[in-house]
C-alpha cells in the first residue's frame, strides 16, 4: 500500500461500466455494471475500522472488495459519510412464471393484460410513423404516380416484413431467457423498430438527394435499400468492437451529432408545419407535452398518443366544416388490395453504385445505432433483463439487412422504452400483437384511411416532442462541463439543415440559382456553409471531439481525431462537394477536389500542434486563484494554500486540501471536467 499523488488506474474497476460512486472520510463504495446488461456489482475499499464498507468485518480493504450482501439489487444511489455508507436500491423485477413439467411455459407467462396496455402504447408510435411514411416518403420521391406506388406496394410492405423479422428474434430471445431463468422471471421483450430519428436522416439525406440527383424514383428507393443494408452491416462489423467505440469516441460527441439532426431534420420542419396549421395542431401539441413531458394520467388509462390523435380528429372535423385554415387530410384513400413483400434483390444491388455517395451519412448514422442499441440494453438490464449485447445487436443488423431486401429502405434499431413496458406487466405478447396490427394494416395498403380522417400537423406533434427530448438528453446525458463540445458538434447539422432549406427555395423559385448565387454573392460564404454540411455527421463527430479533448487537454487523443480528420478529408467523405445548379453532390476518392487537400493539409498542421501541446504541457497557462482562509483538521489556519496550477497535481500538498479549498476551485468556470472529478 502506498500514496499516489497522481491520477492512477484502478485495475479492480477496469471493463465495468455505469458507474456510481460514494466517496467517504477514508472509504469508497462503487456500484457498476460488469459489460453491457450484466450483473450489478458493488466494490468497496478503504478504511473499515466502524464496518462502513458493509463487508461484515472490520477490516481494511487496499483494493475494491466485490459487498457480497448486495448481490441481485439495483442501486439507484449512493452517499458516504465520515464513517458510514447508505444505499438506496430495490430488488430487480422478477415475476413468478407458472411451468409445467419439462420446463413448459405456460399460456399466462406469454400474454396477459399488461400486454394489451404496452401494445395499444408501443402501436400507437408505429401508426404515426406509417402515417407520416406514407405521406411524406412519396414526396422526397418525387410526388409523381411511380412514387406513390413503390411507398404503397414496396416500402409499407418492407417495413410490415422487417418488424415480422426483428420482433419473431426478439420474442424468441425473451422466451429462450425465460426457459433459462427457471421459474424466477418472467423476460419483456425488447422494443424494436424502426427510429424515427435514423428515419428521417433516410428520408432527407439520403432519399431526396438519390431522387435529385438521378430523376427516378425508384433508383432512390434502390439507392436507399443498400444504404440501409450497408448499414446493417456496419453494426454487425462493429459488434467484436462495442467497448472499443466506446472508449475511442467520446460520449458527447455521439450526443451531439444525435441532438444536432434531431433538433434540426426531426424538429424544425415540422415545428413549421404545426405553427403553420395553429387550428388542429397545438391542441394536440399541448396534450403531447402533458402526457409525455407531465405524466398526466388521461381517463380509462388512454395513452397520450391517442389522446392527441382524438383531439386532431375532432379540431380536423371542425376545420372542415367552419374552415379556419386549409384542410390538410387525405381527400381519397388508397384502394385496399393485397401488398405482399417485394424481393428486391435488383434494386440492393444497383443502389450499391452509389455506395461513395452515401457512405459518409450511413457510417456515423450506423455507430449512433449501436451506441443506442447499447444503452437500450443497460435499461433493460436496469429493469432486470439481462440480455446479451452482442446477440442483440446481431438481431437488429440481421433484421436491418433482411428488411432491405424485402423492400424496407430504413434500419431498425432497440427502443430505450423497455421499463415501461416491463412496468406495465407485458410478457411475449404485445410484440406479436403489434407485429399483426402492422401487418394488417400494410399488407392491404390500408395506411392511407387514418389519413382522411387525422390532420398529420397533429400527428408530427409527437415527433416534435421527441426531437425536444433528444436535443434536451444530449446535455444532461454527457459528463459534467462537455456542454461546449456538444454545443459545436451541433453546427454541422445546422449548416446541413440550411442548406437543404435555401436548395429548396431555389428550386421552387425561378431565375437564379444556388451556383451563380455562389458565385455573385461570396459574401454569404456559401461555399463555407456547404463544406461544413457535406458529410456532416462525420464533421459533427471530428468537431465535437476535438473540442472534448481539447477542453479536457488530452492533446494526444485531441490529435488522434486531427488526423482521423484529414483522411476523412482526403477520401473526400467530408468537406468534399461540387454544385451543379440547384444540385449539391459529394465528392468521393482519393483527394477528389482541391478543398479536399487544403482541409487534409490544415488538419495534419491541427495534429502537429496538438502534438506539440502534449510535448510542451508546461507551457500551460497557469490559473490564479485568491487566498481563501483554509480550515483544518484541529483548528483554523490563516495560510492561505498556493494557487492551483495545472498540470502540477504532484506539487499539491494535501494539508491543503479542506472544504474551503475544494470549494474554491470547483467554482473555477476555467477547470476541466476531468480536473473537477479529481478533486471531488
């Protein structure tokens, strides 16, 4: 045993994760999760001389020592004391199956009441997604005849496959859990589908650009099934890989490229539409936010979903008949026939001649995927299934790459909502149950009659909702002080958003267009706007993770991402374009302009300085603080400590390290967070 005075690894701690920690007068109490979904685990270590490690002796622990007293808990939180620890936890969730000889699951362990609630819930947000597909997805085709009929006869069809293919694995991974657990639980299935946030990126990143580029709809449609199949199996590469990408890139970046196109492509446009249409949308608008946001409870348990959809019917009814504003509902409703799935094999394989085009949207788009399939599993994991991370993410690819090859041109992925199901009493049911509704509501093209009746301003009101909570999560979700970074990794999506609007409006409008504009007017610095814009998502992660480690003066990784920077440049899959008209096109291949150079250049200079930042860390700014007064152990001392300085952490005596002083410093808006954690 023996003193640090510098930051040092805990090896006992190393590969666990979720961590929550207790630090005492002399002790310390962590509670973590070892891998993803696995059991939770609670070290103690430190002084034990009045039993405050729990351990049920007296004495010391130099290393972590696993409380065998709380196994099969889940700790909420945590708080230690001078000489004591309290912990707040409760038993996992188990419910008691009834199994018949040979291990045979019962009828009742499968369905019950609570799969009822959990389906007409989980329903309810696949029914707004349809609604809004089948409205919108002809659109970014092109609006013409064919368009209208691959969305109806193909992608519906698709989509009603894909969730046959993802909720059959995930009802039988449950059921296989549940046969192992041996009567102790009951497992909920994981929620699966479609995300409407990836949805979305499809629709206006990848979809309308394949149309705008080609005239034909259903070569963006083909452009878009291999995009979603590339997808898939980016996941299944990144599956050996899950801890790695953890490590490598930081939480706040991945936030931030989330928060950026859900505030912006999931958010602003419809924010529009409802504002646009203020009659038979804020209502509903209203009830969104008292459900989801409040938690009010409606009569007879309805969900909020339903309620708003009610209040959209009624306030659409009274628009058609006093005509307050333009009536936005379907006026004719599709012919009810039989759509089965279409193999589309042909289209997967002619998409793949676009695979430069949309590799920079589909890489990161594919790694967010994972990193929320992860944390999907670690709440399940914290409702008490514990599911296996890596055969969970190899059901969301396979069902990503099945679905694009019957047709569906969107990726799936694990919904976080597992606890809520699991709350409200849901076994294997409620999967099968939705599995059916959308079967039947896609197979016979039956999508469009819940059109004529619902205002879509007042379904995409739950869409606004969840691009608020997205952008809102981003902030409170990352580690203490990375604010900034995920502030900046948020500008490439503005800039992307921006210019789909102003490509937009000089396209509708005639005369000029975006290329002369460029041209006439440098002052706007277009050309800047664009470049941040193409491959933004790549841009957004480079961004914000060089802001984090730069923030946190990790130079050696900040430099890392400086040169991972410049071969994104050089490949062209960011920062690379060419503008043709109205028309904005990624250049993809080695060094494919000259502004793929200049940016592979600059970011090699960012790396050597970064590098020789870490070099040269003394040459650091010091900070200067004010003497304070230092209360000690026995009495009060008027020597004030000496001011801190960073990057000199040996040099700190720790007689000065009392409440007053650690006060002082936390309070320093110019500390990084890693520095803050140190000295808490």
């Amino acid at each position: 045993r023996e003193d640090r005075t510098t930051p040092t690894r805990v090896g006992a701690l190393e590969g666990v994760t979720g961590l929550l920690l207790g630090c005492g007068g002399y002790h310390t109490v962590v509670a973590a999760t070892r891998g993803f979904g696995g059991d939770s685990v609670v070290f103690c270590f430190g002084r034990n001389d009045d039993g405050q490690l729990g351990l049920g002796d007296a004495e010391n622990r130099v290393v972590p020592t696993v409380c065998s007293q709380l196994d099969g808990v889940h700790v909420q939180s945590m708080a230690a004391g001078w000489a004591h620890t309290v912990i707040v936890a409760h038993k996992r969730q188990t419910e008691q199956p009834t199994f018949g000889a040979g291990s045979r699951i019962s009828l009742k362990d499968v369905v019950s009441r609570g799969d009822f609630d959990a389906f007409f819930a989980f329903f309810m947000n696949v029914l707004l997604q349809l609604m809004i597909i089948r409205q919108l997805a002809a659109v970014y085709l092109g609006g013409s005849p064919e368009a209208h009929a691959i969305v109806l006869d193909r992608v519906l069809p698709g989509i009603a496959a894909t969730l046959v293919i993802g909720h059959s694995a995930m009802m039988a991974q449950a059921f296989l859990a549940t046969l192992a657990a041996r009567g102790s639980k009951v497992f909920t299935p994981q929620p699966h589908g479609i995300n409407s946030m990836v949805l979305f990126a499809y629709l206006q990143l990848i979809m309308s650009p394949a149309f705008q580029s080609s005239g034909d709809p259903a070569q963006a449609w083909g452009t878009t099934l291999f995009a979603a199949c590339l997808s898939g199996l980016t996941q299944l590469a990144c599956v050996p890989f899950t801890e790695q990408i953890r490590k490598v890139v930081p939480s706040a970046a991945l936030f931030s490229a989330l928060a950026g196109t859900a505030i912006t492509f999931l958010t602003l446009n419809f924010t529009f539409q409802i504002f646009a249409r203020p009659f038979t949308s804020l209502v509903p608008l209203a009830v969104v936010f008292m459900s989801f946001s409040a938690e009010i409870k409606f009569p007879l348990g309805l969900p909020g979903g339903f309620m708003a959809l009610l209040c959209g019917v009624a306030l659409g009814q009274l628009n058609s008949v006093f005509e307050f504003e333009p009536d936005t509902t379907g006026s004719t409703a599709d012919p009810v026939a039989l759509s089965p799935p279409y193999l589309a094999i042909f289209e997967v394989v002619q998409g793949a001649q676009q695979f430069g085009q949309v590799l920079p949207t589909v890489l990161p788009l594919a790694l967010l995927t994972v990193v929320n399939n992860m944390a999907a599993l670690e709440s399940a994991a914290a409702a008490g299934d514990e599911y296996n991370l890596q055969m969970s993410l190899i059901i969301d690819a396979f069902a990503t790459i099945g679905g694009a090859f019957l047709g569906c041109p969107f990726p799936t992925s694990i919904f976080i909502g597992h606890p809520a199901y699991k709350k409200m009493g849901a076994k294997l049911g409620y999967l099968g149950f939705n599995m059916l509704a959308v079967g039947a509501i896609c197979f016979s093209a039956a999508t469009s009659l819940f059109l004529l009746y619902i205002p879509l301003e007042s379904v995409v009101t739950v869409l606004l909702w969840i691009g608020v909570v997205i952008t809102a999560q981003a902030f409170t979700s990352i580690p203490r002080g990375a604010a900034g970074s995920v502030a900046i990794g948020m500008i490439p999506a503005c800039a992307a958003w921006s210019l789909e609007l102003i490509r937009t409006i000089f396209s509708a409008l005639p005369g000029r267009t975006l290329q002369e504009v460029m041209v006439a007017a440098p002052q706007l610095y277009l050309d800047g706007l664009i470049s941040i814009a193409a491959g933004y998502l790549l841009v957004s992660l480079v961004l914000s993770a060089l802001y984090y480690h730069i923030e946190e003066r990790r130079f050696a990784a900040a430099a890392g991402w400086a040169v991972a920077a410049s071969v994104f440049s050089a490949t062209g899959m960011m920062h690379s374009f060419e503008v043709h008209g109205n028309t904005v096109s990624s250049m993809v291949g080695w060094f494919p302009s000259q502004r793929s150079s200049v940016f592979c250049f600059v970011y090699l200079l960012v790396a050597a300085v970064l590098a020789i930042a870490r070099l040269c860390s003394g040459l650091q700014e010091d900070i200067s603080l004010p003497p304070l007064p230092v209360c000690g152990g026995g009495g009060t001392d008027s020597t004030p400590p000496p001011p801190w300085t960073p990057g000199s952490w040996d040099s700190l005596d720790p007689s000065h390290v009392t409440p007053e002083y650690i006060q002082r410093d936390l309070t320093n808006p110019l500390l990084t967070e890693h520095q803050t954690l140190v000295m808490q």
